[in-house]
C-alpha cells in the first residue's frame, strides 16, 4: 500500500526509523550520549514519541541500533566489504585517505565512537556483545586481506595476519580519537610508516 506520494508503508517506516537515528547520532555529538532527551530526538527527526516507540521498545534500544549504526558505518570505512584488491595498502590508504578528507563517518563529531563504545559497553550485555560482533567482523575482513598480502609476499609474514589485522583495527580506532581531540598528525607520514612497519612493496 502507498500513500499519496506513492511511497509504500514500508518505506515510510524505514524512513521514520532512519531519520530517528539521524536525529540521535546528531544530538549525542553535540551534547553526549546521557543527555538527550527522547522528546528532544523526536524533534528534531520530526515525529512524535508514539512513532519512536512503533520502532524501539525504549531508550537502550534505541541507543543499540545507533551503535550498530555508528560502528557498522567505523567498520565500513576501515575495511570495506572485505574485498581489496590492493590488499592492506588499500585499506590504509582508503582509510587515511578519508581521514585526511574528513570524511571518515562520524570523524569530528567530539568522539561519538569512543562515547558510544564506553556507555554501550556500561548499559548492558547485549551491547556490549554487539560491539564484539562488530569488531571480530572487521577483524576477520582484515585477516583475511592480510593473508592475501603475505602470499601474495607483499606484506611480511614476522607478525601473523590476525595481529596484523588487530593492529590495523587499533590504529583506525586510536587515529579517529586523536583527530577527534584536536591532534594535528601528518596522515601521509603516518601511511608510508605503516607500509614500512609491514614491509608492504612497491610494486
């Protein structure tokens, strides 16, 4: 069924569910996470907390599928699909490459990754284990592209693709803290330098 401007109910409610995340990714960059209130999220998506609750049963829930939506969006910008044919020089270079832009998901939104971790990881135990998720996801991506890149013998094989994979993930989530605070950092040195560290080569 549609409705006059022939969108269906279903796309109307992916719309409502979407806009309230928006709405709460924006207000918990500008005032942190504890402090928004549901009416204020509501107002500023445009709807009313009878449309919050069709699609969240209450502020945690709503709190997860934010975390899912902040850290899928990390773990997209880091690793992308799992697919890089470039290997792990790809995933640098994309990655700094988007830091340097700015435009990292959320990169200068006063550490809403680190905040959504920390308060997640605080509420409860099904966030905290939706974190994990997220997180092994990107570290199996990684791993696998790793190990990609030392048959391929573009990166050394000293460090095992899981450490390789678990260095990078730490150094994506540690670099986005250190912009998001204000550290000036020369992103190019920083690339050649951990193409060093891996001993990736030229091809």
């Amino acid at each position: 069924m549609a409705d006059g401007k022939g969108k269906s109910r279903k796309d109307l409610k992916r719309e409502t569910r979407e806009a309230l995340i928006a709405a709460g990714i924006a207000l918990f960059s500008e005032e942190g996470v504890d402090l928004p209130s549901l009416d204020a999220i509501c107002a500023r998506a445009g709807f009313t907390r009878g449309a919050f609750y069709v699609h969240f049963r209450d502020r945690d829930d709503f709190l997860l599928a934010v975390i899912d939506r902040v850290l899928l969006d990390f773990v997209e910008s880091v690793v992308g699909t799992g697919e890089a044919p470039g290997g792990v020089t790809d995933v640098i270079g994309r990655f700094l490459g988007a830091a340097a832009a700015g435009t990292v998901p959320l990169m200068g939104r006063r550490g809403l990754v680190q905040q959504l971790m920390t308060r997640g990881a605080q509420r409860s135990d099904v966030m905290r284990a939706r974190m994990r998720d997220l997180f092994e996801l990107a570290l199996s991506r990684l791993t696998v592209i790793a190990e990609g890149d030392q048959k391929a013998q573009r990166v050394g094989v000293a460090i095992a693709p899981e450490l390789i994979a678990a260095w990078l993930l730490a150094g994506a989530l540690g670099l986005t803290t250190l912009v998001d605070v204000g550290v000036e950092l020369d992103l190019g040195a920083v690339e050649e330098s951990a193409h060093r560290l891996l001993r990736i080569e030229d091809d």
